[in-house]
C-alpha cells in the first residue's frame, strides 16, 4: 500500500520523468491511473473488445516505449489518449485487411446483453453506431465527450482547425444521437418529446475552449 | 452538409448531450485477466528498455492465455509447415520464399506496411521450383532468421514448431487467408475447448486449422478431420 500511496501522491508528468529514467514503480503507477481510459478509448474506436484489447495492449507498449521523447508540449493525459486513439486506428485498419477470426463463442469477452436493461442496450446500440461514423468523426466525439480534451486540444492532436474539430462532432453527436433516440422509440413505442435541437447558431452546452 | 468550420455547429439540447455522453462513458470494464496482461506486457517492455541483460525481443510478453494475436501466431505456424509438407498437396512444394516472410509490420509505435498480396503470389510462385527438402527440424532463433528458416524448409509432420516472429509471418498468413479463406468457420467447439478455421489453400487443398484455447496448441487437418499437422502453440 505504501507504494501505491508513493505514486499516487506524483503528477503524472513526475511519473514520466521517473519512469524514463528507468522508474519501474513509476511506470506501473502510471499505467494503472490511465489504463481505464486507455481501454474506454480503444473500445470505443475499435468497438469490440477483442480488437480494444490488442489496441490498449500496444498502447500501453507505446506509451512506456514512448517515455524518453515526451517532451512536456502537451498535458501528459493528452499524450496518452493520443498514443489510445492512434492504437484503436491502427488496430482498425489493421483488422480491415483481414477477415475477423471464428465466432468467439463463450469467450468471455463478449457481452451478453441482458434482456429489457436500456443502459446496456444503448451500449450494444452505440458500438455499431459509431462504427458508421467516419473515422475522423468517430475521433472526434471520442476525445470530445468521452475523454474531455478541449477543442483546441483534439484540433492540434488532429491536426485540423478548430473549427472543423466543432463541426465534425455536431455532426456525429447528431447522428449518435438520433441511434439513440430511435432505439428508445423502439423500447417504449412512444415518440420523444419535441424538442428544437436548432437555434440561431448558439453552441449549447459546449465548453468555451 | 459541408463543413463551414467558421460557423458555430447547431448542436444538441443540454440534456440530449448528457445522455449522449452518458451512453459512450458506459463502456464496458476491460476483463481483468486481459488488463493485467497488457499492463505486464508493457512493464515487460519497460524492463527491456531499462534491462541491458534482459534479452530483447521483437514482440512484446503475450498474455499465457492465447490472445487474438497468439492465435495469429500459432496459425501462421501451422500453415508454414502446412505448405512446406509434402501432404494433401498433390506432391506440389509451394514454399513461401523468405524473402516475403522477412517482411512485415512493427509492432512498436509507426506506420505498418503489409506484403501485397500479388508479391505474395509471385513468391510463391518462384519458390515452388526451389524449394529445399529437409529433414531435420528447424532450431528456434528471433526475429526474420527464424522465419527465414522455417519458410524454406519441410518439416516432419511431428516437429516441435517453434512460433515464427509474428511481424515477419502475419502479413504472409493475412495475405493468403485474404485470398484463401473460403468455406464455413468451424466456430468453438465449448467441450473440447478448441477453436478454428477452414482454409482453402492457394492449391485449392482445404484445411482447418484448429487452436486450443487455453493452451495455444495447433493443430491442422484435412476436412475428414486426420491430423495433418500438430505443434505446440507460443
């Protein structure tokens, strides 16, 4: 406990420093406190967990293999997701180029959904909906709102301007959005409530960047 | 629509943002055994870094459970000793040239570069008239050499084959199934514990290529289900 007390108490750029200089104890403590949103990322990209899980396996490589050359230009949580999302892409295309392997029956990676549970439906019903997205879309709305980088943040770890980093995730909130809401039309038979989703060009409910 | 991206998006209501936001945060936990064999393998790497005795490796420790890219492993094996054997095959030798074995992906941070399949093709071509005849099963060594080795020789039916590099072999072995692959997956056989794939080769032989799940063990047979083929997995 006292180890994990030790490393918890240091940012994470202390870790990186220490662990590019050959820091075990750093390394582990660093990969603990972000493997979560390293595999959150992955899964969400790649969108099943066999290919996630290779994803967050070689991220996790990257990212210790990548140690000595942080150079601190970026937060070191957006470094990380960087080095997640460029895994889950890698992975992807990756696994375009072959044909996925026999039906894991009974692996214990596959999730069954348990019948009338809306939360694990919409879960079930997101993965192919992003799938759908195009993949700079997808990127997108996964740093955006699940990871929580700033618009300016994704647009510099994009490479696009800030702009397009606001225009590509309206687009892909909307379209993730109406899965969802067409889904919930299907659970329940009932309609949703009218609700103007357009107004005189005020961004509602985004962070200013 | 096109991107105007000096226009402020119109954008969904506070709490259809929630909601949607709730649903991709709502990702299903990473399972346990998987998470803590990525995390050893990267702190593996690490050791390799920090470590100049600890031998380096191309590849990174794999999980003792065989993951995806262990079944990779252990198929591209198979296959290569499949192709080298004088068995179903009508007496052809169609040797998979080390030249195309010895290229492959990283598996570290960079671009990846898989064989064509067309070069593929053409080496397979060339080496069928040259390929070497041996008998003497091949010794385990790194990286392409390893590869090299087991691609230009025959191999007894029972020889403990050691894995091939997986950079060199999988683009070799996603090229051919690419082409090849044909015929109902056999799906996991839940009682035996064993999983597989039917393939069809480039000289239109079928095989099923089965890997035990726990173990990694591979074995290969014809479609009446005689052992072609077994080795052990990584």
């Amino acid at each position: 406990m006292t180890r994990r007390s030790q490393g918890a108490n240091r940012t994470d750029a202390e870790l990186i420093a220490a662990g590019s200089q050959g820091d075990r104890q750093a390394v582990d403590e660093l990969l603990r406190r972000h493997q979560p949103m390293v595999w959150a990322v992955c899964r969400r990209l790649c969108g099943d967990d066999e290919s996630a899980n290779d994803a967050t396996q070689n991220a996790l490589i990257r990212i210790v293999r990548g140690l000595p050359s942080f150079e601190g230009r970026s937060k070191p949580s957006t470094w990380i997701y960087r080095i997640a999302a460029n895994a889950a892409m890698d992975e992807l295309r990756a696994r375009a180029r072959r044909p996925r392997p026999t039906d894991m029956v009974g692996d214990p990676d596959i999730e069954t959904v348990p019948l009338g549970d809306d939360a694990v439906e919409d879960r079930m019903i997101l993965d192919p909906a992003l799938r759908e997205l195009p993949e700079e879309f997808r990127l997108v709305v996964v740093l955006r709102d699940l990871v929580d980088l700033e618009y300016t943040e994704i647009a510099d770890l994009l490479e696009i301007p800030v702009g397009t980093v606001r225009s590509r995730l309206s687009r892909a909130r909307r379209q993730l959005y109406r899965v969802l809401g067409d889904a919930s039309v299907t659970r329940t038979g009932n309609l949703p409530g009218p609700s103007p989703r357009h107004t005189d060009g005020v961004d509602i409910g985004e962070r200013s960047s | 629509m096109t991107e105007q991206p000096d226009r402020e998006p119109q954008d969904l209501l506070p709490d259809e943002l929630d909601e949607l936001r709730s649903a991709l945060r709502d990702v299903p936990a990473q399972n346990e055994l998987r998470a803590r064999a990525a995390l050893s393998a990267a702190l593996a790497a690490h050791d390799e870094i920090h470590s100049p005795a600890a031998s380096r490796s191309d590849t990174p420790t794999r999980p003792m459970r065989p993951s995806r890219s262990a079944w990779w492993v252990s198929a591209a094996a198979a296959v290569v000793v499949l192709v080298s054997l004088p068995l179903v095959m009508n007496g052809r030798d169609e040797t998979p040239s080390s030249e195309t074995a010895a290229t492959g992906r990283s598996s570290s941070d960079g671009a990846e570069s898989p064989v064509a399949p067309n070069r593929i093709s053409a080496d397979l071509d060339d080496a069928a008239a040259s390929a070497p005849e041996l008998t003497d099963p091949p010794v385990p060594t790194s990286g392409a050499a390893e590869a090299d080795t087991l691609a230009g020789e025959n191999l007894a039916a029972t020889a403990m084959v050691a894995p091939p590099d997986l950079v060199t072999l999988a683009p070799w072995l996603d090229a051919l199934i690419t082409r090849g692959s044909s015929g109902p997956d056999l799906g996991c056989d839940l009682d035996t514990g064993w999983i597989g794939e039917r393939l069809t080769l480039e000289s239109g032989d079928v095989v099923e290529i089965q890997v035990e799940i726990e173990t990694g063990h591979v074995r290969v047979v014809d479609p009446e289900g005689c052992s072609v083929v077994s080795s052990t997995g990584p």
